[in-house]
C-alpha cells in the first residue's frame, strides 16, 4: 500500500493557472451523453494531474506532456498512485484534473481532441470547482455536491457531458479489473458497500482496466454489476483468491481493512472469458 499524497494546491500555482480559469461559454441542443464503450465516439474523461513536485526528475517533461499525463511513465514518479483517468464521480475535495474530450480508434489507440473545444459546468456560480474554458483544467472547491453535476465539452456544435460529484477527502481507493490473460477490461462498474450492505460508492474501470473510487473508511465490500459485465464474459469475478457469482448479496468480495488516505487493493478484480457448453463458473466466496 501506498500512503496517499494530497494533490496540493499550492499557492503559486493557484496564481499561474488563474489564466487558465475562463468564464462561462456558450451551448448547444445537441447534447451526448459519454459512454463507457471504446469505439471511436468521442467521450468525455478526467485524468489526474501531474504536478512537478511529483517527478523524480522534474526537466524530463514538458508542460504539453504532463498536460496528458499518460504520456508520463509512472516509474518517474515519487508517488506512482497520483497518476491515471479518474471516474469524474468520484473526485475530492481540492483535487486538480484536466477534463479531455477523447475517442478510442479501432486499435485502443487513445487520442485527445483538443483544438475548438469549449469547457464549461453546470454549476455556473463555482461552488464546487472551476474549469479552465480552454484547457479544460478542473479545480475541485472545498464544497461537497449533493445533487447531479456536469462538465460539458463544446466540440463541432456537438456538447458532450458527464456527470461529476465532489466528494470529501477520504479513502483513495485503486485498483484493477482485468480478465484472465491480463488485459484490461474497461466501463465495469464496481459497487461498493459498507457493513449494513448499503452503497457507498461507485466507479467504472478506465481504458486500461483501472479504478480509482473514493469511498469511507467503513467501506467493506464490492461486486461488479450485471449490467456492466461484457457479454462475452461470465457473470463471475475472482479476487484474492476467492470466486464470486455478480448479482447476489452474499456474493460480494470481502475489501482489506481500509486505513485513511490510498489503498491500493492486494489482488485484481479478474474476469473469465465464457466457453460454449460450459456454466458459469462455481463461486467459492460466497456466504449464506
């Protein structure tokens, strides 16, 4: 496990992307909501920022580069868990992203459509965060979202949206949902819950099989949901050794003791490919 490092605000820095910070700008009745599907249908993501006091070496990118912080090799950084697209509904109070409007080519290939794009929120007063209308630079405020919000990117007259939530500084959760060969599977939904059984949290997998969900500390338990599961995947998961059948409550896997600040999760959520003429897989986990 990784001790988590707070995504400093610093305040110089506060200073310098004030002129990335625009006002409001204009929209459109033509709106798409973004998926989690890979294909080439421009969607909306939000990526971690990568700030310079996180780099071994801190000349080896340019300000272009850490602008798309997949480019940085996570073996440059002091804190390899500051890094990655990050599920918008589960940002922190006080965190930094750039929103990118993206598509996926038929390779898996991902590209960022940066030229003519608009950025604006639904939350015109700024209570919860500000965008940058150029730069798509998101900085998250000190206020907690209780209702739906949205980011919107302005594109060709075409506005694309996803919702976004703000939620306190609590556990950073990371992890991975892969199937058996290791490949990533991305838009799995991971449910999490607490030790009433009641949800706590949601996020969905990225382009490379990873999540990073913001969830309380009393956070104990998470299954993929049905709906999410690729068809050509059993209705299965395994983790930390265990097997779990999706879509029974006493089918949850059982999450390590959660301590404040990252957690990085010991085992990968592991999906298994569907064979003709066999069944789903028998569940080992589960409880009665």
């Amino acid at each position: 496990m990784f001790a988590m490092k707070r995504l400093h605000l610093f305040a110089v820095l506060v200073l310098g992307l004030a002129a990335l910070i625009g006002c409001a700008g204009g929209g459109s009745d033509n709106t798409n909501t973004t998926g989690t599907i890979l294909d080439g249908t421009p969607r909306i993501e939000a990526v971690v920022v990568v700030e310079r006091t996180n780099l071994k070496d801190p000349s080896k990118y340019t300000d272009a580069q850490l602008q798309d912080p997949l480019q940085v090799d996570p073996n440059d950084l002091v804190n390899p868990t500051i890094y990655g697209v990050q599920d918008a509904r589960n940002i922190q109070t006080g965190e930094q992203y750039f929103f990118q409007l993206v598509y996926y080519d038929p390779s898996g290939i991902r590209h960022i459509l940066s030229d003519g794009v608009t950025w604006t929120t639904s939350d015109t007063t700024g209570l919860y965060g500000n965008i940058g209308s150029n730069s798509g630079l998101f900085l998250a405020g000190s206020a907690v979202n209780q209702t739906d919000q949205f980011v919107f990117a302005l594109h060709d007259g075409t506005r694309y949206e996803v919702k976004y939530n703000v939620k306190p500084r609590q556990v950073r959760l990371l992890g991975k949902v892969v199937d058996e060969n290791g490949s990533p599977v991305p838009g799995v939904q991971l449910n999490l819950f607490n030790s009433f059984n009641s949800l706590v949290g949601q996020v969905a997998s990225s382009f490379d099989g990873s999540f990073r969900a913001s969830v309380p500390l009393n956070t104990q338990k998470f299954t993929p949901t049905v709906d999410s599961i690729p068809t050509n995947l059993y209705q299965s998961f395994s983790y930390d050794g265990l097997r779990y059948t999706v879509g029974f409550t006493q089918c949850r896997a059982q999450l390590p003791t959660l301590q404040t600040g990252t957690v990085v999760l010991p085992s990968n959520v592991t999906l298994k490919a569907r064979v003709d003429g066999q069944s789903t897989p028998s569940p080992t986990g589960c409880t009665l």
